[in-house]
C-alpha cells in the first residue's frame, strides 16, 4: 500500500511540475506577445507621424506661395496709401501753414467761459 501512495504522490508531483511548464510557457508568450505588441505599435506610430509630417510639409509648401503673394500685395497697397499721403500733404502743406500764421497773428483775447468776474 505504501508504494501505491508513493506512485500516487510521484504522479501528482509530475502532474503539478507538468503544470508548472504550462504556466512558465504562458507567461513566455503573454510577455512576448505584449513586446510584440509595443513594437508593432511604435512602428504605427512612426509612419503615423512620418504621414502627418509629410501632410504637415505639403500644407506648407501649398500655402507659403499663397502667404508670399498676399505679403507682396499688402506691401503694394502700403506704398500706394504711403505715396497718397505724401500727395495730400505736398497739397495742403501751404494752406495749413496760413491757417497757422493767421491763429498766432490774429489774436483775439476773450475770457474764459468759466471764468469768474
């Protein structure tokens, strides 16, 4: 009866080391399969952002000729005002010239509207 329980016992050791490799094994390939997994998603994340640089790149190449062009039109319509105001001040500069003389020549002294008498 001894050696029954003995052979007994053997089994269920053999059966619990059987077991214990299954476990090992499946842990093996669980951690494998998350390195799998990270490394399959930073390549994802690289032709992701390899994509969104080129579209980045290719939006600015498409409106950087667009941003020149509005650049160069803004700069012609500031010399055309610039050059308005000079026109307007080469004719006016003499009438206002007399409107200033005539103010400190022609003097006319009143009080105050406040002022108390």
């Amino acid at each position: 009866m001894a050696a029954s329980s003995s052979q007994g016992i053997n089994t269920l050791l053999e059966a619990e080391r059987e077991a214990a490799k299954i476990v090992q094994k499946a842990k093996q390939y669980r951690v494998q399969r998350l390195k799998d997994a990270r490394s399959e998603a930073a390549k994802e994340i690289e032709e992701l952002k390899a994509q969104k640089n080129a579209e980045y790149q290719n939006f600015v190449a498409q409106h950087s000729g667009t941003s020149d062009q509005s650049l160069s039109q803004v700069d012609q319509e500031t010399d055309a005002k610039v050059s308005e105001i000079q026109a307007s001040y080469e004719e006016n500069k003499a009438k206002a010239l007399e409107k200033m003389l005539e103010a400190i020549t022609n003097v006319q002294a009143e009080p105050h509207i406040n002022a108390r008498v």
